[in-house]
C-alpha cells in the first residue's frame, strides 16, 4: 500500500503546530498502524530528520495510551479498538489519512501527537479509590454480589482511561470516565463506604480542570474502544444528586 501521512506536528504545548505531507509506500495491509507510523520514523530517522512523537506502551489495546485521531475519528474508523489494534487494511491504496493528536484543553499537546493526560490522574486523585479497610482477603463467595450487579461494575470497570470520549466529546466532557470510574466502586459494597465523598470530589475535579459539559450526543460511547454504556452517566447522575442531597440534610 502506497498511502499520504498528513501529521500534525508541534515542538511543544507553546509553538504552533502545522500538519505535514509524509508519503509511505509497500505498507502491508497486515501492518498495524503504529508498526506503520514506527516504519515512517525509520524513514526520517535516515534522513536526520526529527521523528514524529506519538505515545504507546503495551500494543495490545489494554494501557490506552495510543491515543490518535485518525480522519476525524479518535482511534480510527474501526469501532471497539484502540489505534495500536488497528490495521491498515482498515484503509485503502493511495488513500490521505490525517493523523492529530486528542484535542482538548484539559489535555495540552507535548509534542506532535502526544498529549498530557494527567488530568484523568488528578480525577482519580480525587476520589477514584477506595480507602476504607477491607481486611484480609475474603473466600470469593463471603461477600455475595447478585451476578447483574457484578457485571455491571466490571463494565465499567474496563474504561482504560484513553481520553476517547473526551476527544470524541464537541465540548471535550470527561463524564463517560468519570461516570465508569464512580460507576465501578458505586455498584459494590466496597464502594459505598465513601460514596458520597467520592461522586462530589470527583465532579469537582473535573469541573475545576475544565472538561466541558454533557450534551447526550451519544458520541463517546460510539467512539470509546471498550464500548463503555453511557447509562453510567445516568448512574452518576443519580449517585451525585443523593449525595448532594444528603449533605443538605447534615
């Protein structure tokens, strides 16, 4: 596959960033996009040119953090997958893909296609963790928790924190993750000890750090690779209001 890279590139969060023609040519279409982008960078490396900065760690769709947005779509046109997952046959000869980074203020552009994301650590901070103790560690079955409920929580459970809702997001909303991050510890006994705290902190944060809000467009659930249900929004909306409520009633 002969294909055309158009790839935003940025010195840093404080330089303009441009998008620049890269040809590619003899891509097999069994490649994955990042071995693809990993072949380009050979390319320039030979060249004594700077190679493009993008992030990946496990290349197994399971750290999040590939996070691209390729032809307008976070993670690709492929849905339920992250772009390390993605494979070129996925595109066609001769095709221009565009490749930008996440873009949203809460997440400032390191360097070309990198973006910080540290703010999602800084919700999880807040309250995404339970701090209570539990004991030891319990027989499976000591604690019964109706299966509905259990998957549920493990649903939610899967977010890998990829920041694809946010990207995916017109007002770049962190709600689905932070829905699934509260959504995960509110269906469990475990969970409900700091409830209250932890629904309130976390909103907070993400209000503080400038997450827009939900408008129900449904898009980050359509683009999140581990398909995560919005109805954990609903659930958080609900764990929130009960939480605000209660508080007035100290």
């Amino acid at each position: 596959m002969d294909l055309t890279l158009k790839i935003w590139r940025q010195a840093s969060a404080n330089e303009k960033g441009q998008f620049i023609n890269y040809p590619v040519t003899d891509i097999s279409p069994d490649a994955s996009f990042l071995e693809m982008l990993d072949i380009l960078n050979e390319e320039l490396v030979h060249k004594d040119e700077d190679p493009v900065a993008f992030d990946h760690d496990c290349r197994e769709g399971i750290c999040g953090a590939c996070s691209l947005f390729i032809n307008g779509r976070p993670h690709g046109p492929d849905k339920g997958i992250t772009t390390c997952q993605m494979h070129m046959r996925h595109f066609k000869d001769g095709e221009t893909i565009v490749i930008e980074p996440w873009r949203a203020k809460p997440f400032p552009v390191i360097k070309d296609l990198m973006v910080d994301r540290s703010a999602f650590d800084e919700i999880i901070q807040a309250g995404g963790f339970i701090s209570v103790k539990t004991g030891g560690i319990p027989d499976a079955n000591a604690i019964p928790i109706p299966k509905r409920v259990a998957d549920i929580a493990m649903d939610a459970a899967a977010c890998i924190g990829c920041g694809a809702c946010v990207a995916a997001c017109k007002n770049a909303s962190a709600m689905l993750f932070v829905a699934a991050k509260v959504s995960q510890f509110a269906r469990l006994p475990q969970g409900k000890v700091e409830a209250r705290e932890r629904v309130q902190n976390m909103v907070a944060k993400m209000d503080e750090l400038g997450f827009g809000n939900c408008t129900n467009t449904y898009a980050c659930e359509a683009e999140c690779p581990k398909e995560i249900s919005v109805s954990h929004i609903a659930r958080m909306n609900s764990e929130f209001l009960i939480s605000k409520l209660a508080s007035q009633k100290k």
